[in-house]
C-alpha cells in the first residue's frame, strides 16, 4: 500500500481517552494527575515492574476513581498494546528501561523495552487508522556524550569554552550521536516516533529530557539522582559521586516537565514530526557538588559524598537549549532550581519519612 493511501485511510481521533504508557512511574503519574484533574479520562498502561509504582497507581485510583483505568500491560507484548491504544485520543509514551548502568548490563531488554516497545506503540496507533497523537519520552543522551565540546572548570563546576554554548545550552541542531545501549535504544525509538510522522501522517513529537525531578518520584543512584540525593540526606547517609562533581546538568521540576507534554499536545498538527529539547536551561544548571551544597542548607547539615570513577556514557556538561520549544508553544520553565528541589525535600520528608522537613533539620541540628 502507498502512502499516499495510508494517509487517505487515517482519520481523526477526537475522542476516548488519553492513554499514558509507562503511566505509573514517576513523570507519568504526575502527568495523569495534571489530566485528570482536568476532567479528562486516563488509561495507564504500566508492567508494574520498577520499586514504588505500585504506590503511584494506588495514589491515583485512591484521588480519582471514576476516571482512571490501570492496564498492567508490557510495552513488549505488541497485541496487549494494540487492543488498548486503539481507542485512545492521545498517547504519551513515557514507559522505558530507564538506566545507562542496566542497559550496559542488559543491553537486549534495554532494546527490547525501548525501541522494540516504542514500535509497537506506532505500529498500534497506524494499524487503528485513526490520527492518534503521539508524544514521545525522548533523551537528551541521543547526544552522546559531547567529547567535542571544550569545557572549562570554576567554582566546583564546568562550562563551555563556547560563549553561545554557555548562554543558550545545546540545540536541536546537534546531530545525534548515539552512545551506550541505553542510547542507541531511545535514538532509535525516538528517529522512528520522527519518522511515523513523515511517512504515515501521524501526528507524532518527541521531547528530549533532561534530569526531570519532583514528587512521586523513587529515586535510585541510577536513575532519578536528584530524589536519590536528598533521600540519602534526608536518612543521613552518605552520597557517592561518580567522577569528580564537577559535571553539569540542566535539572527540570516535574510540573513544568508536565506543562511541556500537554503545550505539545496541544499543538500537535502545527508540531508533528519535530524534536523539541525539554530541560532547566542555562538558569536551572547546577553541578553535582552544587547540588549537594543546596541539599545540605535546606537541610542545615552537610551531606558526606564519596567518591568513585566515573561511569560509561557520562555526559560532563548538558544544558537544553530550550527556545525552540518556547517559541513553537509559548512554553518556559517556572520552577527554579533551588525553590523545586526544597520542595522535593518537603514531598520526601513527609511521603517517604513521615515528618516534615522542619523536624529533619531538628534532628540533624
């Protein structure tokens, strides 16, 4: 068949509800959240198989019981996917193997997962002959690990030699350059969500992230390092750094994380087929030994590190350039660094510890 004539047999998908693959999970409860607190209804597809979701979906169906729907679903059974995406309105794919460390481990569940489950998601909505958006959980690890870019170090942190870099952070105009397994699977998933657009007229984006943090989220030294830290300060435990501290990261609050996902959605037909960088930019960069700095004021004690060598496919400096999807959405991050991660510390000392931040300073005094 054409495609030409592929096209002519897609049709609008107006209605159903909207479907949040990998929808337990960290970002993607805080963005059914968001939805359902807007009257939409929600379906979460989720295998239920990362530490802590099951609390997620416990969360959700406790708020709003009438309108969320659990699949306990895998990305990788294609027929399970079909049946429950052929009637959705929208489909953010957020489920994902997550880690570089796993993917390196296990690099053909990483692919499995990743590109193979994100297939199965587009091939689901094609095979429904319904135009149903796709937003896609993108990286900004389709990068790699920018060895080009000359760096300098002051303050306990590095920065790019180039004035543009460090004023603006890296664009969409940057070739990927995939790295790692864990790379290679979501630059694969992520050319192929670009590529439906081109080539079936489905109105598919994909956001590359940078460190999304906030409530919700299970923080592990491998993924979510952000809720890690302050969990490690919180029990007064020490932190291990891997690499020296110096490297630089654009740290995005999941609220305007969320906000990003629904201005993509909102304009899909004027966006479709674009890659659009999702991160703090330059105002919300913070180095690792930075960060540990902040932790340790908010909590009136100082946090102990540790340290150890660095890890495969570690990036020493990323920062989202942003503008683009500022200017296609009118979108802009909102929640300063500082400000967000003293409200993580609020989330964790109260949902995870069971006091409040006022009591752990007491106790560190």
């Amino acid at each position: 068949m054409s495609t030409s004539s592929v096209h002519n047999l897609l049709t609008l998908a107006p209605t159903g509800p909207v479907v949040i693959t990998g929808g337990c999970g960290f970002i993607g409860t805080n963005l059914a959240e968001s939805l359902l607190r807007d009257g939409e209804e929600v379906v979460i597809i989720d295998n239920l198989s990362r530490d802590g979701v099951r609390q997620n979906l416990d969360w959700l169906q406790k708020a709003y019981p009438d309108r969320v729907h659990s699949r306990i679903v895998d990305v990788r059974n294609f027929d399970a996917v079909e049946a429950v995406l052929r009637d959705a309105k929208a489909i953010f794919h957020l489920a994902a193997q997550t880690a570089v460390t796993t993917s390196l481990m296990e690099p053909v569940d990483d692919f499995e997962i990743n590109a193979r489950g994100t297939l199965n998601v587009l091939e689901a909505v094609r095979r429904s002959g319904r135009r149903i958006p796709v937003i896609f959980a993108s990286t900004n690890k389709v990068y790699g690990g920018l060895e080009d870019v000359e760096l300098a170090q002051s303050d306990a942190r590095r920065h790019p030699v180039d004035a543009a870099l460090g004023a603006y952070g890296v664009s969409e105009t940057r070739s990927i350059d995939l790295c790692t397994p864990y790379g290679c699977s979501k630059g694969v998933a992520d050319q192929y969500v670009l590529d439906y657009a081109r080539h079936f007229d489905l109105p598919t984006a994909v956001l590359r992230m940078s460190c999304i943090y906030g409530p919700r989220q299970f923080g592990t030294e491998d993924q979510g390092w952000v809720a890690h830290f302050l969990l490690r300060a919180l029990a007064r435990q020490p932190v291990r750094i891997y690499g020296d501290g110096t490297q630089v990261r654009d740290i995005l609050h999941v609220d305007d994380a969320v906000a990003a996902y629904r201005a993509v959605l909102s304009r899909i037909e004027q966006l479709k087929g674009q890659a659009f960088n999702l991160g703090g930019g330059p105002r919300n960069a913070v180095s690792i030994r930075g960060l540990l700095f902040e932790i340790g004021l908010i909590l009136g004690s100082e946090t102990e590190a540790s340290y150890g060598d660095w890890r495969q496919g570690d990036q020493l400096f990323f920062v989202a350039d942003t503008r683009k999807l500022q200017m296609a959405t009118g979108w802009k991050a909102q929640i300063g660094w500082r400000d967000g991660v003293r409200r993580l510390a609020e989330w964790l000392a109260a949902n995870r510890l069971g006091g409040t931040l006022r009591e752990e300073r007491r106790a560190s005094a």
